[in-house]
C-alpha cells in the first residue's frame, strides 16, 4: 500500500510508479465538507460548488498526468468520468458542475496524452441506488397515513441508469481491464424509472412508496447556497436529456467482451 494523496500531483506519481493497471476517481463531494473550502468560497464571493468544481478539475489533471508518467509499465488506464452536461443539453444546464468536472479530465487526457488515451477506457458510474440512505433530498419520507412519498424533480417514467456502488464497480473496471482499450462503458447494474423503484422499495420494506414529481425550486431552497440548484440541474439533465446525455459512444455493460471472451452482465442489463 503506498499512501497518495488526489490534490497532490507528486505523491500520485510515486503511488502510481511501475503499475500496469490505474482505476482513477475524483472526489467532488468531499469538498463540500472542508470549512477552509467554505471560506474561500466565502472570500471570493462564489459558491462551494464552484470551489469543488475547482477542485475536481484539478484532482482529474493530476490522476491523468501521474497516469502518463507510467506509460513503459502500464497496460490499462481506466477514468471514472460523467458525462459533459453542458455540450449533450446544448448548454440549457449550467449547473450540474459535479458532472462536467470529471469530464474535463477526459478533455485534458484527449488533449494532451494521445499515448495514453490508446491504453485508457472510460466508466461513467450510474446513479447510485444508496443515494437514499444518505441524501435527505433523495430520501422517501414518511406520511400521516404511514405510507411514504418520494419526492424527486423529474418524471417518475425516464429511465435511469443505476447502480449498487460498492458491489458492482469493481466488476465493472475489471472487465475495462480486460477488454480491449477505448470504452466508453456506463457502469449500471440496472434501468429503472422511479416508479420502479418505489416499487422496489416498497417491496424490501413492506411499506407503501409512491413517487411525486416535485418542483425544483423546492430542492433549492431546501438546500441553499447553490448544492439544491446543483442537485435540481442534475435531476432536470438525467429527466431531459439521459443520465449520458444520449452520447452515442457509450456502451453498456452487455456490449463489453473480455479477452478471454466472457460479456459482462448484471443485474437486470441482459
């Protein structure tokens, strides 16, 4: 185990060194909880968002750079990445920062290591199945009658790619690392509408769960300071215009072939 850290760029180099396989993640969420990230949002009159964003981007160009620097020893390089909101909703969405961050790092990768990008496959994660047991936003709430509604601002029919995180992306990279480069994969275990899922829920907790499109603006107010807009933004692009953006490079899970032949395949993706 070698110790590196996202924000520094010599420390990756060094955990990376000699490696033939490289799965890299940024963390544009973790910011959110460091007050000196709060203050210097603060200070320059922006939103914490935009200072993750910052951050994001800057974490993605130290992964791709440590990568580049292990060209002679490394045989896979696989990006965890989201899709670029802004060009694939032709700019209607402005906000969805933590999407368009991780995306710049598959620009600056394109732009500035064509070596490296002949050995790199891309994982655009789905939508994350847990989101509720830590979101209050995403969360099912309880009602007088001890039903409970879940209240999201997009249609209850659009489809969403989603996944079990914890369970499933390791299979997922896996297979990226074993197929041949160029892969641009989405990371779902299944396809599901929230009225699907409320049925799901329902079924697992014995209780009675249905969906209600909500306003977005009531996402933004119950978060304040830009993440309830983040979120909202987030919602109206997967309800408008695909979790992917409708990229048409993307393959699912079913379409990736290994080289010993095996089709990945999970959950309800056959």
């Amino acid at each position: 185990m070698v110790a590196a850290d996202l924000n520094d760029a010599e420390s990756l180099k060094k955990a990376f060194h000699g490696a033939n396989v490289i799965f890299g993640v940024t963390d544009f969420w973790q910011g959110m909880h460091s007050p000196a990230n709060h203050e210097e949002a603060k200070a320059r009159g922006v939103t914490i968002n935009e200072i993750c964003y910052e951050i994001g981007v800057q974490q993605g160009k130290n992964i791709v750079d440590a990568a580049a620097a292990t060209l002679e020893t490394l045989d896979r390089f696989v990006l965890s990445t989201l899709s670029d909101a802004k060009k694939w909703s032709n700019g209607v969405i402005q906000w969805n920062l933590h999407f368009d961050a991780k995306w710049k790092a598959v620009e600056y990768l394109r732009e500035e290591y064509p070596e490296l990008e002949k050995k790199t496959s891309l994982l655009q994660v789905a939508f994350f199945m847990t989101n509720w047991q830590s979101s209050p936003a995403m969360r099912p709430v309880k009602q007088d009658d001890g039903t409970y509604i879940l209240s999201i601002p997009m249609s209850g029919d659009a489809k969403i790619p989603m996944v079990e995180p914890r369970l499933d992306t390791g299979h997922f990279v896996k297979a990226l690392v074993q197929a041949p480069p160029g892969k641009n994969l989405i990371g779902a275990a299944s396809y599901l509408s929230w009225n699907e899922w409320c049925e799901i829920w329902s079924k697992i907790h014995g209780k009675t769960c249905r969906f209600e499109q909500s306003d977005r603006q009531d996402l933004e107010d119950a978060i304040p300071g830009g993440v309830g807009k983040e979120l909202a933004d987030m919602f109206q692009y997967i309800g408008e215009f695909g979790y992917y953006g409708n990229d048409p490079s993307v393959v699912w899970p079913r379409d990736v072939s290994t080289s010993n032949g095996l089709v990945l395949i999970l959950g309800l993706l056959i």
